[in-house]
C-alpha cells in the first residue's frame, strides 16, 4: 500500500462526473498520509497510518445511502486487500434540526 495507491483508489472510486476531483494531499505527517476531496455536496477524507490502517470519512449534505455504497465497493475494487471492517453511518437530523 502507499499514497500514490490510495490516491489512484479514490480517484477511481468518487463519480467521473460529479464537480470533484479538488483532492489535496498531505504526506508529510509521519509514515502515511491523508488525502482530502471536497466539492459542493461534501467531502471524503483518507487516512492512512504508513501501514496497513485505512479510515474514510465521507460526508453528504443530502443522505445517499447508496452513494455511499458505491463509493465503498468501488473503493475496494480499486485497491485488492482492502475489505471494510467498520462502517458508521451518522444521520444528521432533518430540516434545521441537528441531532
């Protein structure tokens, strides 16, 4: 695994054609990195520990569920050996109300 591998992997794995592909990496934090890609309806963040530890963070404006399963199968098939062993979803509430 490396940052150049991940990168490729989320590239692959957002939606051609949407408005993003604004991904910013930072590689100098340690042995991994962390890759942002923001766009108007969200953001996804990708943190890699320089080892074998992989969290994302995809965050939507409007609630897709299946966006959001898109982006995890699709993220795994672009990077074999990479399987979700947790997933949260965190609704945000509905209107002006935050829960």
């Amino acid at each position: 695994l490396s940052s150049k591998i991940l990168r490729e992997g989320l590239f692959k794995a957002v939606d051609s054609d949407s408005e993003n592909n604004n991904v910013t990496e930072f590689d100098d934090l340690g042995d991994g990195c962390l890759l942002v890609d923001t766009w108007m309806g969200g953001s996804i963040v990708v943190l890699w520990d320089g080892r074998n530890h992989v969290d994302i963070n995809l965050f939507t404006y409007e609630e897709d569920f299946e966006q959001a399963t898109a982006f995890e199968e699709n993220f795994s098939l672009a990077i074999p050996g990479l399987q979700t062993m947790l997933r949260d979803e965190h609704p945000r509430g509905m209107g002006r109300v935050v829960s």
